[in-house]
C-alpha cells in the first residue's frame, strides 16, 4: 500500500506530508508514504490545488491540508 504526497514543497504541502507520515506511524500498518513534488507528474494526476493525497494512484484529497480525523479514517480503509 502506498500514499503520495503531491505538492511543489510549500508550508501546506509539507504540514500535509509530516502529518501523514505520523498518521501512518501510529497506525502500525505497512504504508508506504512517498512526497512528489514534480510540477509534471502532479499534473499527470490532474491535480489543480495542492497539498493533495493519492492513495494507491486515485486522488482522495486536494486543496486543504487534512485533519488527523480525516487521516484516521484514509489509513484505516486501507
């Protein structure tokens, strides 16, 4: 399982990466978490606003950095 992290690097993109990256620590659960920060292949996603978050090549969320509510709830369907 694999969640990305799209974002050009920014203060959100980078709260959001640092918040999933410790969602997924205290989840226990085998997650990879990638950042990509390549304007190109954020596009290939068809992502207009970042932060944003993939999890397993289908876009859950873009615009807003999420809640740790919202985290909770992406890693536990995983």
């Amino acid at each position: 399982m694999e969640i990305k992290v799209l974002g050009p690097g920014c203060a959100k993109c980078k709260t959001t990466e640092k918040a999933v990256i410790e969602a997924v620590q205290a989840s226990g659960k085998d997650i990879k978490v990638t950042k990509i920060d390549d304007i190109m292949k954020i596009m290939e996603y068809g992502v207009m606003r970042t932060p944003a978050i993939v999890v397993n090549e289908k876009v859950i969320m873009s615009g807003k950095i999420p809640s740790r509510k919202d985290l909770d709830e992406i890693i536990e369907n995983l």
